[in-house]
C-alpha cells in the first residue's frame, strides 16, 4: 500500500465515487448504463435476472488486523458470486456500497477496490452501480450481484428428489481452519508484539479463508457434460447447515458419508492440533464457496470425478429417515444445522 | 410498538429471516423466486433491469431518537423506489439486508419491517432477498430496488439539450426543514427532558422527513400525456446539486429563476424563524424525494401545473453560461453545488 494518507473527505462523495469506479470498464453486452445515474441499467432478451445480496461487517465478518483489504475486496465480489453459481446462473453485474469511518483514507479505499476490480477481471462481471457514506464505526461493504441464466437451467435449494446422489466440489473446512490459524497468530501477536507471524507453513488453509473463489469451473463442467443438478447451494455455513437448506425445502432427507466427504490433509492435520474432530470442520466450519448439489443417479454416472473435483457424499432419503452421518467407524448420527449464527457467535 | 423484548439471538439467523419475511407475498409476475435461495430471479421478456442500491447507517442517515422505526423502514424503501422512478421506469422488486446491534429485538425488527412491508404494498413492489446479520454497533440498512422500463422509457441524467425546460415535481427544502425542526426538539428534550415537544404546529414538514413519498404519480401524469422528459434525476441531496449532475453530464449549463423554485409556505416561514434564506434550504438541503427533470419545448406545452405539481423554474443553455440563478431582485448568481458530503457533514 502506498505511502500516502489523502483523508476521504477531501474528494467529496461524487469525486470519491469517480476515483475509484473510474477504471472499471463495462464488459458485458447487457449493461447498459453503468455507475453515474439514479441506477444501473441492463439489458434482456429472453433470460431471467437472478439477484443476491450481502452485507459485511467489520468486526463481524472479517479482521481488518489479519485481512488485507485487496483480498477483502476480492472476497467480497466473490461470496456473492458464488450465490449466482449456486443457482446455476451466470453473473454479470455487481453494485458496491461502502459506509466507512473517517479512519479510512482514499489509498487504503483504493485497495479494497483493487481486490474489487480483480475480481470483476477473473469473474467477468462489470461493476454497474453502489452507493459510497460514511459509517460512525468501521468498514461495511454492501454488495448486490445479478446474473443470468435461461428460466429451465435455474436450480432451486427445493427439487432434491429421493435416490438422488450428494456432490460436493472441492475441499471443506479448510477456510474455517484457516481462520484459526490467523486468530492464533493475532493472538499470539498481541501478546508479544515482537513475534512474527507462522504463516508459511499454512499457505493453503490462510489462503482458502483469505482469497476464495467461486466455483465457475463447476458450473461450466456441468453445462459441458449436460448435467443439470437437481438442487444446488453454495457452502457459506457448512455443510450440516446447508445440507438442512437443501433438505427442509426440497421435503427429503439425507445420508452422507463421513468418509466421502472431501477434507484436506493440511485441514486433517491441523484439526488434530487444534484438538478439534477433522470432520467437525467440514460439516460445521464456514466459508468454503464449494458447491453443494443434487443429481439423479442419471447424472451421476456422467461426473468423472478423474477429471473434475467433485465428490459423492452420499444419497437422498425419504424425509423420515431425517439427515445421517455415517461415520467411518459406521456409526450413525444425526446431523444437527449449527450454521453461523451472526447474532449468537 | 409491544412491550416485549424477544432478543434476535432466539431465532437464529435463519428463524429472523422467516420471521420477518413471511407475510411478504409476490405480486409481480415478473418475481419468479424470492427469499429463500441463494438468489432471487426476476423474468423478463423485452424489458431492461433497472438497478439501485443505498446503504442507510444510524447516526449518519437517520436518527432513532425521533425517527419511528416503522416509518424508517418505510423512507428506507421509498428513497430507493425514487432512483427507480428518476429512470422513468416502474420498480418491482427490492431486497433488504440489514446489521443490527444486540439492543434491537425482534419487535423492534417487527416494526421496521411493518414499514417495508407499508412501502411495498403502496408502491406494489416485491421483497425477494436479503441478509441478516448482526453489528458491532447501530442498524444499517442496504436497500437494492430493481425495476424494469422498455429501452426507449429510459430517461438518463446525460440527455438535457439547450432550450429545454427544467421542471421540478412537488416543493423544495420541506424535508429538510423538517429536520431541523427535529433537531431542535431533540436538544431541548435532552437539556430538559420534561419538556414536551413542540411538533403539532409542524406536521407538514415533519412529515416530509419522517415519511417522504416517491412520485409515482408524476412518472403515470408523465407517460399519459406521452411526455419524455430528455433528462432526470431525483432530488436526494438539494436542488444545486441535482441541477450540477443533469448539467455536467448533459454537458450543458442552466437558469433557474428563484421565483418559480416552489418552497411551501411552511418552509419559507421556518426558515425565516431559523434565520435562514428561504431558497437555500430549495438549493441546498436533501431528502425531498422530488423528480427534476428537463423537457424539450414540445413537450413543455403539454404540462398543465393546475392539474399536477409540476413548476417550470427554469431553462436549458449554452455550457459556457454556466449554473445560474436569477434572484427575485433580479440579481444573478452562479449556483454552487454543495450536495451533502457524507465525508463532512
């Protein structure tokens, strides 16, 4: 980050707008009017708007001691993708609103929108709009994504049908142990200032929390192959939580198993270090992005899971046989949804 | 508002969600899904999405010491229908995230959303998503309203040509009256908390802060009389700076006549009590939620102000003339735009 310290104020709301949307070029063929009127406009032919929206707060949602602001811009933009994919859509539009306290200054604004700018590049979307004021406390990003996708390819948390195969993409837990490790080390930290930071060792798991991505490839891996999932979400609580999602609107239950469900080896390993049960992290830890979804057995049979990381995790059962963890010592548990609660944790 | 106090923490996050959203029913035929997925989807045919965000923060945008939570929730949704509107496109759709502090409970909620809920019945719009989450301090409200217009509707803030009419809907600096009026009570409350405020002589401006409308009934006088306005925006931040947008993006200038500027004779009485110009709080205070726009000649003719309140106060000219006021004494100023900076104020 730069050396320079120019106070928010001294741009004016409009000018601070300009400074940092200036860069940003519309990509898509159907925004039509980008940031700089009353709203965004865009354009349609014969495809539905899908919408998402979310609201990050300082001191809620993320550590500013720990989280570099171009990685919270990025991170930010990609969260909400991620609920695009998850309905099997495209995204091509974000707004950006900003509150934040006058401890912020125009170079530090300038990174979050850079991590802002990189991801619309990597995601292909345009920023076509927001709203920049300031907060009487910390930083809050408000960002609302629009995608699109034809009416028949959408896919809902509520068409899971019995006999219908479990996937998951990639790796889980590993963003909620990556946050441990950076909660240890700012502890460590605060203790004893003269510390440095362990970090190196972690790459992989500080990375899965610092600079997700949403799961494009998935998305495109299933038009490619002709697979449309029969219900989809993205992991943002964990698994149990987003399992329940799944199976309380689509009016079915589930059983899973534990030794199919993708954990990482560093995940593993520092679960056990932590004293924390491995499988805990995935069902329970957050902030993955990974795609959780539904396919008939039909379906199923074309995922190769050679070639793409997905995982069958297990089956869709009758409503009365409730959500079932399969241990691998084939134990049977309930799974109980303790999805992030923002107004306990 | 009931004298229960439900802590939000209760409900989870999830268990809120449903709870204040489930007597939201959709209307719009265009709301194919609403809250409860990862997004919402809007269908469309040969419309363009309209598309505006704002983000509200206690303490900067509103007061809750004289601010009635539900009429909070109310002005919270009509601020964002008006950005709709100043399209000239019809809004149907809004999502609303909130961040709540753990000194709100769920009847507090109950009452803001009673207010959104009003908001969406008198505009006949959509809830279809949102966030919940908690904050470190205060509510802050994210509000994104989408709406739809054929291409041709569209009215931008860039179209404005020399020898157009500037019009203005409804009066100007009521609301902004009404807030000082507000901020006075709330000093003499705190200095002596046995006084009782003095509103009741102040309805009509206290109304205007505390519950603005958005003009739908211009945007419907505007299209049965087949009238097109060339630019438009809403008045948000006072009349100057509305009047610098349309002219720096229109690349014009303008001339506005202080006599036609239409200030309600509360207004003109409170602020001479106030010790303030009349016309300043026109130019220079926000909130009033109007609709400023420009027409061409043609069209001017068409606008008959005994049957709606619409003044014409001034005219389109040459960029190199400037931003002018004309004073009643005939004495002309350059008008300064000095919109609300939320960096300053």
């Amino acid at each position: 980050m730069s050396e320079k310290h120019t106070p928010v104020g001294s741009l004016g709301e409009f000018g601070l707008i300009d400074h940092l949307t200036k860069n940003f070029k519309l990509k898509q063929a159907s925004s039509i009017k980008g940031v700089g009127d009353d709203a965004a406009v865009i354009e349609h032919t014969d495809a539905c708007t899908v919408l998402s929206t979310d609201l990050l707060i300082e001191g809620v949602h993320f550590d500013l001691s720990f989280m570099p602001l171009k990685h919270l811009g990025y991170k930010a933009v990609v969260v909400n993708l991620s609920d695009i994919y998850a309905m099997n859509a495209e995204p091509t539009q974000i707004t950006v609103s900003l509150a934040i306290s006058n401890r912020f200054s125009v170079e530090a604004l300038d990174e979050l929108y850079a991590g802002i700018h990189h991801a619309c590049d990597m995601y292909g979307v345009d920023l076509v709009g927001g709203d920049t004021t300031s907060s009487v406390q910390g930083l809050n990003i408000s960002i609302t994504a629009v995608g699109r996708a034809k009416k028949d390819d959408l896919v809902y948390r509520d068409g899971a049908k019995e006999g219908d195969f479990v996937c998951v993409s990639g790796d889980l837990g590993s963003a909620y142990m990556g946050l441990q490790i950076l909660n240890r080390e700012k502890h460590v930290y605060l203790e004893n200032p003269d510390m440095q930071p362990q970090l190196d060792n972690h790459q992989y798991l500080v990375g899965r929390q610092l600079k997700p991505e949403a799961r494009k490839d998935i998305i495109a891996y299933l038009k490619e192959f002709n697979i449309k999932p029969t219900a989809m979400i993205d992991v943002s609580d964990g698994l149990s939580s987003e399992l329940m999602h799944i199976c309380t609107q689509s009016k079915v239950g589930c059983h899973i198993y534990e030794a199919n469900v993708p954990v990482n080896n560093d995940t593993y390993n520092q679960a056990l270090e932590f004293n924390m049960d491995p499988i805990t992290t995935a069902l329970s830890g957050g902030e993955d992005y990974e795609l959780l979804f539904t396919v008939s057995p039909a379906d199923e049979s074309k995922i190769n899971t050679d070639d793409i990381d997905i995982s069958v995790i297990g089956k869709i059962v009758n409503k009365d046989k409730g959500l079932t963890l399969q241990t691998r010592a084939n134990h049977l548990h309930k799974l109980i949804a303790q999805g992030w609660n923002a107004f306990k944790n």
